[in-house]
C-alpha cells in the first residue's frame, strides 16, 4: 500500500514472536491491565476473538467474546483485559502496515460468503494434523470445497502457538447446520507403539484432562 507522501510500504505477517518482541514487551507496562499472561493473550485473540468459525472480518465484538466458550479456565475481568488488549493490538497493527493470518482466512471467507470470490474449488480435502488450525481456517477449506472434507489429528498434540482446538467444539461450531456436518470416529488401535508406550502416554493424558477438562476431547484408552 502508499505510505505518506507516496512512499511504498510493504505489509508483513505477524505471528506470535513478532507479537511478543515488538508489541508486548516494549508495552508490557501498559498494557497489562492486570493481565500478564502474553501466551495466553496472543491465543485468546488469534484463536478466539480472530479465529472463531463467527468471528467474521472484524472479529468478535466484546460481548460475543464473553459469550463464548471458555475453555482456559479465565475470569470475566481476565477477558475484558485480553479484549482491551485486543484492540490496541488491532490498532497497532494497522499503523505498522501489518496483518496476521486470521485476518487472511477472515478476508477470503467474507469474500466467499459475499459472492464475492472468484477463486478455485477443490473437489476433496484431506487435512492431518487439523488441531494446529483454528476453527476459521478450517471453516475456510470447507467452504471451497465442493464435496466433502476428512480431517484426522490428536488435540493433546496441539503445538501451534494460539489456537485452542477440540473436535467436538469444532463440529458444533464450524459445521453447525452444514450438510457437510462430520461424523467423529475415535482411533483406538495403535499399530506402531509398544503398549507401555502407550500406557505412558495415556497417564499424561488422563493429567491433561482432569486439570485442563476443557481444553482436550476425552477419547477412549
């Protein structure tokens, strides 16, 4: 886009370090507002606020924001901060010229849904690994895919800087009253690990879910 006085600026993608080293630390003072949790912020606004299946090209607004599922466990105070910080992330961005990946997905699903995109569809998705993708992102391949879309992945193997995923707020939420609706089936059968692997495994997961219960599908042993 044109800067001032004509001059060329080159817009650039912002992920979570970028947010950490040039928003949050040189701001932390100010911007905490009793909240100090940057990991936690940066997911609440990129998965939540940006990234929900409604969030829609601007976002949540605050009171969508507070009537959503509360999956990490935080106060009504907690959330008015993240979103106060939300906005002044929003504004700060746009004086730099930058944008973040929801603000793609966003942009092309409003595009879609306003018959406005003249872009390719796909005919099938397969799509693994699908708990380090928001529930935008997914809703955005769905939506530019003509039949019929299988996603496979583990919500207790979430490595993505911001996002919060769990199946069965994904069916809820991205699929609610599509045709398209998935059926979740649960792998229980491992073909690959020694047993005591897997018993390993499993009583890390039993932590997960009985500290975090929000936050992961409960699956099968």
């Amino acid at each position: 886009r044109k800067g001032r006085k004509g001059t060329s600026m080159v817009c650039f993608e912002i992920d979570y370090d970028y947010f950490y080293n040039h928003f949050w630390q040189p701001n932390a003072g100010r911007l905490v507002l009793g909240f100090s949790n940057c990991h936690l912020a940066w997911t609440e606004i990129f998965s939540v606020i940006k990234g929900s299946a409604n969030s829609g090209i601007s976002g949540l607004n605050k009171k969508e924001y507070l009537e959503t599922v509360n999956t990490n466990g935080l106060s009504t105070t907690d959330q008015g901060a993240i979103f106060r910080i939300y906005r002044l992330y929003q504004k700060w961005k746009t004086a730099l010229g930058g944008y973040d990946l929801m603000d793609i997905v966003n942009y092309l699903i409003f595009h879609i849904e306003s018959g406005r995109y003249e872009g390719p569809t796909l005919h099938y998705v397969m799509v693994d690994e699908v708990q380090d993708l928001t529930y935008a992102t997914i809703k955005l391949l769905a939506l530019v895919t003509r039949f019929n879309c299988f996603f496979s992945g583990d919500t207790a193997q979430c490595i993505t800087k911001g996002v919060s995923f769990r199946f069965s707020d994904m069916i809820d939420t991205v699929f609610r009253g599509s045709d398209k609706k998935p059926t979740l089936k649960q792998l229980t059968t491992n073909f690959r690990s020694h047993n005591n692997i897997l018993q390993v495994a499993h009583s890390v997961v039993e932590v997960i879910e009985d500290m975090f219960p929000n936050s992961i599908d409960r699956l099968e042993k």
